[in-house]
C-alpha cells in the first residue's frame, strides 16, 4: 500500500512539473483557441473613419480623441516607421500578412490618450493584448529616439531668451511659461518615507511640476 501511495505521489508531482513547463513555453500553446482577428478589416476601418477623402469622423474628432492633429499623426508614423522596421507590415510564420504600420502607430496613442488598458483597443484596430503592449513599448523608444534631439532637450540660452521675449509682448515680462502641478499616487513608496510624501491626500504621492511654453514645447 505503502508503494502505491509513493507511486501516487510521484506521478502527481511529475504531473506538476509538466504543467509548469507548459507555462513556461513560448509561442503557441496547444489547446488555446487561435482567433483570426482579420487585421486587414482593422486596416481598412480606420482609413475610412479618419484618412480617406470623406472620413466618418472629422479632423475634430481625430484630435479629441488622439489628443493631436491628423496631420502630425502621420508625421510621427512616418518617422518611427522609417526609424525601426518593426512598426512595417510584414508577413508572419504562416505567411499571413500581419498588423499595417497605422495600426501599430493607432493602438499605442488610443491606449495613451485614454489611460486604457492593452485589451481594449483589440475589437476595433484587431490587436491582441500582447501586441497591443509590444506596440506601446515600441512607439514610445522609437518617439523618444527620433525626436529627443529636438523636442525632449532642455532649452538652450537662446530658446529661453526667445520665450521670455515672447511672453513679455504676450504682456507677462519675466514669465518663461505657466506653472501647473499635479499629484502622482506612489503605490509603491517605501513605509519608512510614507510619512513625508503624504499630506492632506490619503495615499503618499509625489507632486509633478511642468513648466508649458505657449507654444506646449517645453
């Protein structure tokens, strides 16, 4: 009896460590349902709700909603994809062709400009979850590569100067933007710091300060 209870066990933990191998995989996983998301249709439904000749929705809506205009959309699409040929439409294994450069540029700005999760923006641009947060990740290092030169420097002696003289015939000398501030919530701040970055909110934050140019460049 003894014996079989020690067989038991073994198979059980054979059958344990078998499961966790299965988890460990990469690629496909047998026994998952593949789902055909027709990344053509995607395609073909955001070129007539924002960039054919008579969109369903207007430029307004495209700004609303992207929090920019259509015109430096495309600009910055055209940048990260000449910058890293990942964001090209190209074929996967099975030959099928893939997500277009517009969809791996439209999920990552809906996913930004509304604070969604990865999962939301599947049923309109057809993207799974996973490539959903590739895209993210990979729109953000190509942006901030293509434009840090330019957009995410400090400003210069002169840049400032500029500005200043700017905003003094805008009848504020002296002034280099507008100041605003927010609240961060730290989830994660350490329990001995608790007590200095929390004040009149009830969870420990940090305090996010911005100085806007007029023209939002800094």
């Amino acid at each position: 009896m003894q014996d079989l209870d020690d067989d038991a066990a073994v198979a059980q933990r054979m059958a344990e460590e078998a499961e966790a191998r299965q988890r460990r995989r990469r690629g496909s996983v047998p026994g998952h349902i593949v789902i055909d998301r027709d990344h053509g249709t995607g395609h073909v439904r955001i070129i007539a709700d924002y960039f054919n000749d008579n969109p369903v929705y207007t430029y307004y809506h495209f700004r609303r909603r992207y929090r920019m205009r259509r015109s430096l959309f495309l600009r910055i699409m055209a940048a990260v994809t000449q910058r890293d040929e990942w964001f090209l439409c190209r074929p996967d294994a099975t030959g099928k062709m893939g997500l277009s450069s517009l969809q791996k540029c439209i999920a990552p700005l809906r996913i930004m400009a509304y604070g969604l999760p990865a999962d939301v923006v599947d049923d309109y641009v057809r993207i799974s979850e996973s490539m959903a947060t590739e895209a993210l990740n990979m729109f953000c290092a190509a942006v901030v590569d293509v434009f840090e030169e330019q957009y995410l420097r400090a400003p210069t002696t002169s840049d400032v100067a500029a500005l200043l003289q700017v905003n003094a015939l805008r009848g504020f000398p002296g002034m280099l933007g507008s100041v605003d501030c927010m609240h961060w919530d730290w989830k994660n701040c350490p329990t001995a710091w608790k007590g200095m970055f929390t004040g009149h909110r009830r969870n420990p934050s940090m305090i996010l300060e911005a100085v806007a140019s007029y023209d939002l460049w800094i």
